[in-house]
C-alpha cells in the first residue's frame, strides 16, 4: 500500500496548488449550489438524480462523465448504480460506460477513498502504470479521460460506495472547491439512500400487490368450488371399467407425475382429476384449471402464463399467469389437444424447467406445478397429423388414464340414474323416489353419445317434467337407425333375435344374474320370471356367465 500512496500523492498534491483567490463562490455559483441542493432533496428515483447532476452540477464543475459506484452486500466488490445509459452514448461507443459487473475493492483506488473524506484526484495515466490498475479505468482513458476525481458517498458513517467525476484536462477543479465537492457528495449520499429506500419500498409494494392478486385470483377460484360443490361421492359406479380408474387414481396421487385423462366428452374427465388433487400431498392448495379450448389463441399465453402492464393493448396492470397461481399445487389443463402449436412449444419449457416467463416480462419465474392434462381426441394421431408436438405428446403421457365411455359402464347406469334423480328432486322440493321399470329399460339400452354428461342433464329434465313420485317416462333423444346403405365397412347388422339376447344378457348381468324377486331382471325388463326363464332357455344364456 505504501507504493499505492507514493503514486498518488504527487498528483493528489499538484492538484492542491491553486489559486486560493478562487475560494470565493459569486453569486450565480451560490445561486447553481442552492439551486442543486434544493433538487437533490427531491429526488425519489434514477432518473431525477442523473438530470440533476447532468443539468446542474455541470454548471459549477468542468467534467464530461460521471458513475455512481455501489458497495455490494459481499463487502468486497462494488458495482456501477447510476451512469449515462442514454441510447446515444452507448451505440456511440458500443458499450456502456459501465455494466451489472461486480469490480474488486482491493484495488489502491478504494483504499485511498474509503480512508478520507475528503475528494480524491487521481491522474487516470498515471494510475494505469500501477502494478495492479483497475480494468474499468482503461475504458475511460480510451475515450479521452485523463482525469478522475473520486468521493466516497456515506450513510451513517459507512462509506458504502464513490461518486467519480471523469475530465478530459489535467487540473480540471480547483482546490477551492474541494469543500464544495465534499458538501455536495454528502448530499448525493442523502439521494442514494432514498433512491435505495425508495426502491425497496416500491419492490415490497409491487410484492404486496402481487400476492393481493394472487388472492384475489385464488378466492374467485374457491367462490367458484363451494358454488359447484365438488364432492368425491359423484364418481359413481363399481363396475370393472370404474374400479381400474380407482386403482390408477391411487396410484399416482402421492407422486408429482404428469397424468394424462384421455377419454370422451363427458365422461368425467375434471371429477378424476380433482380426485387425484385431493389424494395428493398437494391437497391444501386449490387446483387452478383452464379450459384450453375456451381461449381465444391471442390470449392463451397471457392466461398460462401472466402479462406485464403495457406488454399488448390493454394490458393495464400486471397480472399473475395460471401457472403461478398453481405454484405448489395442481394445473389442469383441459382439452389439451386444442392448443396452438406455438403455445405448446412453451408449455413444454415451462413443464421441463419449472419456469416461466410473463409477457412482456424479462425476468424468469420458478414454478412447482403439478400438471393434469385431459383430452377427447387422440393425441397420438394429432401427433401423426403434425397438429400436436411429439415431445409435448411424450411429456404428457407419463401416466395415462383413459375413462370408458358410459355405454361401456353398463352396469353402473341404474345406481347414476338414481342419483342424478335424488340430486335434482331435492334442489327441486319433488318428492320423487324411483323410476319405472320402463324408464330403466330405456337408460340401459341408450348409447349415450354424450356420456355421464348427456345422463345428468336427461334426469335433471325428467325430474322437472315429472308430476308424481315416481318418473314414468323419459324423453331420450331419437338416433337414426343404422341400416345396409349407410352402415361403416365392418358394421355388423344384428337381428331382432339377436337384440332381444344381448339385451337380456346384459340385463341378468346387471342384476348380477337374479331373475326373481325385487331388484331382479324381471322386475327391470317388466315380464313374469316364467317368461323370462323361458327366453334365458331359448337363447341358451348360461347362468355362469352373467355372475361376474
């Protein structure tokens, strides 16, 4: 450090030698003083700090660039704060005069700084010979800089950065203004530390308002769930075809695995899915869900993903994305497959990264989501057809559930029927209790295109239309009879005799092979047993294959 201070004190001191006449301020100089001082105590941010000393200070001191250095939180780098980042000066000189790099403080420049209170002026050619020069200083020699007039900027009696004032002559200040530097360093301290509380304060309001949107985004969420009044007990059924969907529901819920529900519309696809929700360790927080097919394509990544204020038009404030409202919790994402190709590109980023990035934003957001995908088409053959992306595709199908349609779920018709009917009788005050045997006839032998769906909505209809306690008819839509001309290559065309087995086959098995008595397969076909035993002896239907 001694041969630090040898170097800088021949041309720290030849800076001390003037004219001591000079020490008289006139009246415009104290007037500019005044004036600076007047503005620095209202500033609040950057900007108005960097006009002021650009507009002001340059009025009383010959310099041509200025940097305002921040010590870091390490105590051993400092970083540049403030500095000219006009578009001009940077595409003039192809880079910034400064950039977010951290430069040591071991240097002999900050020693010699943070040791005084007082400016320092430091000849920029002469402390480049040092054995160990700042690289930052070479910059400023390049554009011309010989001079270099260092303050230390203070709060509570800790040096916690420097202000440097950059000339291009030799001598630029004279002495007699060192008090006046010193003054106005302490008060451009004053400014950094508002400007630094300032920013902290706007940060933790920003912080605050966006954790207010979570919430209020997260009690929408929940105002809708208590209105629906989700509850488990309506995934009904204990066929063969339900119980395998159970099983691989308890399979996957503890884990954090994709799972992909594949399956008809209106087969419950968003009951399945908040099953496995509510079974995993993810429980406590809401599931967020989007309706891929709902959103117009100009909005899907603003809905995914967030916007900040001004990104598109009519982007008034910023808001939080799904995906941060699901942070730690569950995102389904319905009709998967009806994605734009360009949004499933950064779907798929935000699924392997765990990341995001708003519109319009620059900064990169940390997720933890669990993701549910569902879909009525296939995917694989989207694949094939290039309207879906294979490695999305790949990354979905981690855990496939596919839920059967309810014309393969038989057997669970009769216990839905009677549970859609209680549901509407009640919100309706009915006093209904049961379906006529013909009515239940009819429900099991529909195709039910539309599902569970299609059979909530038809019961809720017949408990309106219904005037007794027991609903007699139901109102099924018509489908058209398929016959030879318009039938598909493949389709078989069964006869009346043929109908009428299937159906009793499929009734005995419902009933799990009772034909007598209450609850049995006479009861629900509307004829004496006899008569049912005479058709089981006709079409030769073994009693061992309709127990399951």
């Amino acid at each position: 450090m001694e041969n630090v201070q040898n170097l800088e004190k021949p041309h720290t001191q030849s800076n001390r030698l003037k004219n001591e006449s000079e020490s008289i301020f006139s009246l415009q100089e104290i007037a500019v003083l005044l004036s600076l001082s007047n503005a620095i105590a209202t500033i609040r941010n950057k900007t108005d700090l960097f006009h002021v000393i650009e507009e002001k200070l340059k009025k009383l001191f010959c310099f041509e660039h200025f940097v305002i250095c921040l010590i870091n939180e390490d105590k051993k780098t400092h970083s540049p704060f403030l500095y000219n980042q006009t578009e001009s000066f940077i595409k003039n000189r192809g880079i910034a005069p400064a950039s977010t790099k951290k430069y040591g403080l071991d240097d002999g420049l900050c020693h010699i700084m943070m040791s005084t209170d007082i400016p320092v002026v430091f000849n920029v050619e002469e402390v480049l010979k040092w054995p160990s020069p700042p690289i930052w200083l070479e910059f400023w020699f390049h554009l011309g800089i010989r001079e270099m007039i260092g303050l230390p900027i203070w709060d509570r009696a800790e040096c916690v950065g420097f202000f440097y004032l950059y000339t291009k002559e030799i001598n630029a200040v004279s002495n007699a203004y060192y008090n006046l530097l010193h003054s106005i360093s302490l008060q451009i301290s004053v400014a950094v530390s508002n400007i630094k509380a300032n920013e902290k304060i706007e940060a933790q309001l920003q912080e605050i308002k966006h954790y207010k949107q979570l919430l209020e985004e997260e009690k929408s969420y929940l105002q809708e769930e208590v209105e629906k009044n989700y509850s488990h007990t309506e995934i009904i059924g204990q066929g063969p075809g339900i119980k395998n969907v159970f099983h691989l529901i308890e399979q996957v819920a503890d884990s954090d695995s994709t799972v992909l529900l594949q399956g008809e519309t209106g087969t419950g696809k968003e009951l399945i899915a908040r099953a496995i929700h509510v079974n995993s360790p993810r429980k406590d927080k809401l599931m967020i869900k989007v309706n891929c097919a709902a959103l117009p394509a100009n909005l899907v990544e603003s809905e995914l993903f967030g916007h900040e204020k001004g990104s598109f038009t009519g982007a008034t404030d910023r808001r939080a994305g799904k995906f941060e409202l699901a942070h730690n919790s569950t995102l389904f994402l319905d009709e998967i497959g009806e994605l734009p190709l360009d949004i499933q590109v950064k779907l798929l980023r935000a699924i392997q990264e765990k990341e995001i990035e708003r519109v319009g934003g620059k900064s990169v957001i940390k997720t933890n989501v669990r993701i549910i995908a569902a879909t009525n088409r296939n995917l694989a053959k989207e694949v094939e057809n290039g309207k879906f992306r294979s490695d999305l595709f790949y990354r979905l199908n981690v855990f496939p559930i596919t839920i059967p349609p309810l014309r393969e779920r038989k057997e669970d018709i009769v216990e839905m029927s009677i549970y859609f009917m209680n549901k509407f009788a009640k919100k309706t005050g009915k006093e209904i209790k049961t379906l006529s045997r013909s009515v239940f006839n009819s429900l099991i032998t529909y195709p039910w295109p539309g599902n569970v769906r299609e059979l909530e909505h038809l019961m809720e209809r017949s408990v309106l239309l219904s005037k007794g306690n027991m609903i007699k008819e139901i109102h099924l839509p018509k489908i058209e009879n398929l016959s030879i001309e318009n039938a598909k290559p493949g389709t078989t065309i069964k006869t009346i005799f043929d109908n009428e087995r299937d159906h009793i086959f499929h009734i005995l098995q419902l009933c799990k092979g009772k034909i007598s008595g209450k609850g049995g397969a006479a009861e629900l076909l509307g004829v004496p047993a006899t008569t049912l035993n005479s058709k089981i002896k006709k079409f030769k239907i073994k009693r061992k294959h309709t127990i399951s």
